[in-house]
C-alpha cells in the first residue's frame, strides 16, 4: 500500500519486502537472519550492561 503525503506517493517498506520482483526469498531470509543477529547481539550488550 502507498501513502500520500501533500503531493507525493511513497511506496511502503512491506510492499517492496513482500514483492517477489523485489526481494527473493533468499535475500528476505537474509535479511530475517541479520535482524535476528542484531537483535541477539543488543541482547548480549544489554546483559553486560554495555549501551550503545
């Protein structure tokens, strides 16, 4: 779904992440594994009480 903001049409992240022609499967489980990556590692500096 695009959004209109004044007089310009944006295009949203899920619609290129969902499209095939876009992303293929691979590149999205890529992506799937470095979110889940960062995530595990804000999680490991947050136990060690480091901040960003």
């Amino acid at each position: 779904m695009s959004v209109k903001i004044g007089n310009e049409e944006f295009t949203e992240f899920n619609d290129l992440y969902n499209d095939p022609d876009f992303l293929s499967d691979s590149e999205r489980t890529e992506i799937e594994f470095e979110v889940a990556l960062i995530g595990k590692l804000i999680e490991a500096r947050e136990k060690c009480g480091m901040s960003q």
